[in-house]
C-alpha cells in the first residue's frame, strides 16, 4: 500500500503481487477525450482503476475526497471494494 503510485516503479527486494495505492482523485476533472486536467504523478498513466504495470499489477482508488477546489467532474467518487484471493487457496 502506498499513498502515491509513482512508488510502483521504485525497485523494490521483495517482488510485490499487488499495489494499493490512491493520491490521484482520479484526475477530479476529467474532460472527455482530453482525459485529466491535473494528475499529481510523474506517470500520467497512473489515474485510477487496475493498471498492469512491468513489475506489479496497481490499483488506485478514486476515492471520495478532492485536493485545491471541491469540485469533480465527470469523476465520480469511488469506494472501491477488493476481493483478494490466494490462487494456492482455490486450486
């Protein structure tokens, strides 16, 4: 779990099966066809939802807050509910 998801592409000892993590909002305003006006991650691709990245799969929360302005636009807030399951488990 980390709060920014540029740290997904930090090396890491230890290989990671999944990234939790949110600081995006999702974009808060998203133009359709432009897509987010503002992203505060260096990689742009990290907005919101399931992301396959090199290393590890990422999730990142929308969540129910805003940063600068109280404002979202065609960007709902999200509670986002994860069902983990352990593939040695369900064999």
């Amino acid at each position: 779990m980390s709060h920014n998801p540029d740290s997904v592409d930090t090396e890491f000892e230890t290989p990671l099966s999944l990234v939790l993590s949110g600081h995006t909002h999702g974009g808060q305003v998203v133009l359709p066809f432009l897509g987010a006006l503002r992203l505060p991650v260096e990689n742009k691709a990290y907005s919101s939802g399931l992301i396959a990245t090199p290393r590890t799969p990422l999730f990142i929360s929308r969540g129910i807050g805003w940063a600068i302005l109280p404002v979202r636009f065609n960007c709902y807030p999200e509670i986002a509910v994860l069902e983990l399951v352990n593939p040695k488990l369900t064999a």
